[in-house]
C-alpha cells in the first residue's frame, strides 16, 4: 500500500512529469495545453489536500483519492478525444496516464493520514 506520506511525493512528482512532458514528447498545441492546464490543477489540489505535504490542507485525503479516481476515468475518454484530435501519441499518453493514477488510487491507503483530525 501506498500511505499518504509517498502519495504527496508521487504528487508533486506527477506535476512535474505532466509540465514537462509537452516538451519530452513534443506534443501538438491542444493536448500541450491540456496537459499543463492538468499539471496546475493537480498541485492545487495536492497543496490544498490535508495529508503530510498539503500547504492549506481543505481537502480530506479520502476525498482527494476520489476526485483522482474521477480524473483517471475522465482521462480515458479524453485520451479519445484528443487522439481523434491530434493522433496517436496523444491517445496512448492520456490512456496510460489514466492507467498510472488508477493504480496509485487503488495502492494508496486513503484511511490514515498522520494529519488526521
């Protein structure tokens, strides 16, 4: 399992791939723009999120892990979308992104956290 610890780490560490990524994989225009706009929304979320490495910490963890659950499913049919947009290489980034926080939803212990109230 995952704690709550690592689980920021991986994070903000998902921040970063995601604002580097249009760079790596050179990304046409909307997808680039996606990509960043979800890179921003995720660190808003990781530093208002009440777990070890939130700043603000609002949000629970246990609610945290289900906006995230939301996010990779939404990621799936964006993959399509921005795959009939832009081609392949947007496709296969988002579905394998929605794969990589799926299973970071499912491996993280959302119960415990050692800022719990």
């Amino acid at each position: 399992m995952i704690n709550s610890k690592l689980h920021g780490i991986l994070d903000y560490l998902t921040v970063i791939f995601l604002w580097l990524s249009p760079t790596l994989f050179g990304m046409p225009e909307t997808t680039a723009l996606f990509t960043y706009v979800l890179g921003a929304i995720h660190l808003a979320l990781t530093l208002m999120t009440n777990f070890e490495l939130g700043v603000i910490k609002v949000i629970p963890f246990r609610v945290h892990g289900l906006i995230e659950l939301v996010v990779a499913i939404a990621l799936g049919g964006a993959a399509f979308y921005l795959g009939n947009l832009e081609g392949d290489l947007s496709r296969y980034y988002y579905l394998a992104l929605a794969v990589v926080i799926l299973a970071v939803f499912l491996l993280t212990d959302f119960k415990k956290t050692s800022v719990s109230k």
